[in-house]
C-alpha cells in the first residue's frame, strides 16, 4: 500500500465518508427496525432520482412514523404519498407509495418484519422479491448494513469501484477493504460511491490527498 493510497483513502473519508443511512438519520444496528429503514432507503435511492432528494423522503417517511414495517403497512396510501411529497420524491411517489405497503405486508407475512431472517446464502434473492429492490437497490442495501453483517464485507459493488478508479485507487475490493479499517469499510464504499457521482466532489478528494 503506498502512501498516496492511504492519504487518498483517508480524505475521501474526511471528505466524503458519511453513510448514507448517516445522512438519513438512521442509527444503524443489526435490529429489525434500522434494518427495515437501511431498505427504504435504498429502495428509494434506487429510483432514478437525486440522492439527496430520496434521503429526505426517507427522514420525511420515518418522520411520518412509519419506521417500522407494521406501521409502514398500517399507513395509509395516502399517507405514504403524502410524506414521499413532502421529501421531494414526487415523480414516483405513487408508485413507491404502493410498493412500500406490499414490501411491508410481504416482509411481516414472510419474515415477521425481521429483515435478520432473510441472511445466508440467497440473500440477494431474497431482498429481490422485495418490491422496488433490483440489483442496483440490493447493491445499496448491503453496501450500508455490510457494518452489522460483516459476511458479506467488503461489499463493493461496481459504482463504488468506479468512484475508486476516478480518484486513483484499486478497483479490487480487497485491496480497497484493506486500505482501512473493518469499521470503516462501510463509510469507504460511500465515499467511493459519491466520487462515482460527482466529479467535482472526486476532484476535492484528489486536491486533499495531495496536501
């Protein structure tokens, strides 16, 4: 590992390093509540929609009391539309408003609202009956909770790869796993995730590991 490798690791964390279940309130734990909040988040995050506009539909939805799958369940249609709206998140918000409720009612018929229950071998299987969870959203979902199900570390997935190789760091996971510690792998992926994103933000990275 060169010292330009870990100065560029170390200010794309000082930099960029916030989660996005961070940004969105949640304290993330392996509890059945934060998880359940973890996937809203990227379900909303999968959309094609700004990043900051579904982080503030999901504090506007938990905000709203829906933060569990019960009460997610137990609100109404209108109810869901009406937070989504008031974070922003109009263009799909009735769509997503229906596909929150089944989630809901699937994850409490099939899981009892524990999201612990669906780990193992198929979980990306699993998450993918989600409604509104493809690929990318299964991707989001593991890159956040990899912290509190460190089988699955390190999750890094394509995007973030790319946001590695736009500041000028390995595009293996491994070699980027290494680059820090087991607790901030998590916070890593977010960061590399971001630069993938935005150029300029890559460019402050760049500009502050070469201080």
């Amino acid at each position: 590992m060169s010292k330009k490798t870990e100065k560029t690791a170390r200010a794309l964390l000082e930099r960029c390093g916030q989660t996005y279940a961070e940004q969105a309130g949640i304290r993330l734990k392996n509890t059945p509540g934060p998880l359940y909040q973890v996937l809203v988040l990227a379900h909303l995050l999968s959309a094609r929609i700004r990043s900051d506009i579904a982080v503030d539909a999901a504090r506007a939805l938990f905000d709203a009391g829906t933060r569990d799958p019960r009460r997610m369940r137990d609100a109404t249609w209108q109810q869901r539309v009406d937070a989504l709206g008031v974070g922003g998140y109009r263009r799909y918000d009735e769509r997503t408003a229906t596909q929150l409720g089944d989630g809901a009612r699937l994850l409490l018929d099939r899981y009892g609202g524990d999201l612990r229950r669906l780990r193992g071998d198929n979980v990306t299987e699993r998450l993918r009956e989600y409604p509104g969870i493809g690929p990318m959203g299964v991707d989001i979902f593991l890159r956040e909770v990899q912290a509190v199900w460190p089988e699955y570390a390190p999750y890094i997935d394509r995007k973030a790869q790319d946001g590695a190789e736009r500041v000028g760091l390995p595009r293996s996971p491994r070699s980027l796993g290494g680059l820090v510690g087991d607790d901030d792998v998590t916070r890593l992926t977010a960061g590399l995730v971001r630069v993938s994103l935005d150029k300029g933000l890559a460019e402050d990275v760049r500009e502050l590991a070469g201080r």
